[in-house]
C-alpha cells in the first residue's frame, strides 16, 4: 500500500472535516486540488468521538472508490447514518473529533483456526469476521483502545458481526486482516 505522507493525512482530516461541516451546517465547501493518491480507489473509515466517546463511524473496507470520494461518503456517513447514533447536529461539530483511517485492502488470513490468533498483530492488524451470512469489522486501533489481547479482539470481532464470541475458531468462519495509518485530530475545540 501506498503510504499518505503527513501533509496528505493532514489533507484526509482537513477534508473530512470540511465536509462534516458542509453536509451538516450546510456551509460552502470547495474541495482542493488533491495529490495523485486521492485519485487512486482506497478503503477508508471515518470515525467521529465527542469528547473522547464514540459518536460515528463508517467507511469501506474495501478500495471501491477513489479516496477523495471515499473519505467524503465516510464522513457524511458517520456523522448522519450511523444507526447507532442520532445524527450530529450542526451544534455539535466544535466538539467532535475526526480520524481518518486508510486501510489496506483486507486479505483472508490462510492457516488453520487454531493458528489464527498467532497470525495476528494487536495495533497492526485490523479484523473482518465473515460467517453465517453475517459479516463485522473492528480496525486496528480498537483493541489497543480497549487494552484487549488477540483473542478478546476476535471474540469482539465476532460479536460485532453479532455472531458468538470464539467462532472464530470455526473452520467455516473467514478471518480477513487489513492494517490501517490512522490520521486523527485531537479531542477538544475544533473550527
């Protein structure tokens, strides 16, 4: 994968966040001109946190779209169809934090159930579990966040796929890993 320099990761967050503000204030946004790299088609999160909670997130695991394009439906996504969450409200924009993960496109992890927790890295490594029908992804900086190991993160995995904690250990359940560089603004004020 073809890493985003600083400047160009600064660019993803001024981006996102400009869109936030332009989808939910309804103010003027015209977008840069971009490096080459926010032509080429990425998979990308959007992730929004209210004072250090989470408040959205949303993106595409996999490079179906130009980056520019991607962070942009990332961001208007997380911030209004979370169905976790109501959506954000033109109040609360000062408060919200953005981070913009690019992700590498995810890759079936090839060994036996039993090896797969020693295939992983916990801060490297980001988790798709797809099986019985259900799919559910956690990135990268989930399980350093909640302080988990490799098992706590597949078990959470599969629960976000609402499947049961261990089916990972089912031959029949895929395990995708994908790594991520994470662009993100520090909680507090933001303009």
């Amino acid at each position: 994968m073809e890493l985003l320099t600083p400047a160009e990761g600064e660019l993803a967050l001024s981006h996102a966040r400009h869109v936030l503000h332009e989808h939910i204030a309804r103010e003027p946004y015209i977008e840069p001109e971009f490096p080459p790299v926010f032509s080429k088609k990425r998979g990308v999160f959007v992730t929004l946190t209210k004072h250090g909670d989470l408040r959205g997130c949303i993106g595409f695991p996999h490079a179906i779209m130009p980056l520019r394009d991607a962070i942009r439906e990332a961001a208007c996504s997380a911030a209004t169809g979370d169905p976790r969450f109501p959506p954000v409200t033109p109040k609360e924009l000062p408060d919200i934090a953005v981070e913009v993960t690019v992700l590498t496109e995810p890759e079936l992890l090839e060994v036996v159930p039993a090896d797969r927790p020693g295939a992983i890295t916990v801060g490297k490594h980001g988790l798709i579990v797809r099986g019985y029908g259900r799919s559910g992804l956690l990135l990268p900086q989930v399980p350093v966040e909640w302080g988990w190991n490799v098992t706590e993160f597949l078990d959470h995995t599969c629960m976000k796929a609402g499947l049961p904690r261990g089916c990972w250990q089912e031959s029949s359940v895929q395990i995708f890993t994908f790594e991520g560089q994470i662009f993100s603004e520090k909680d507090g004020s933001h303009k």
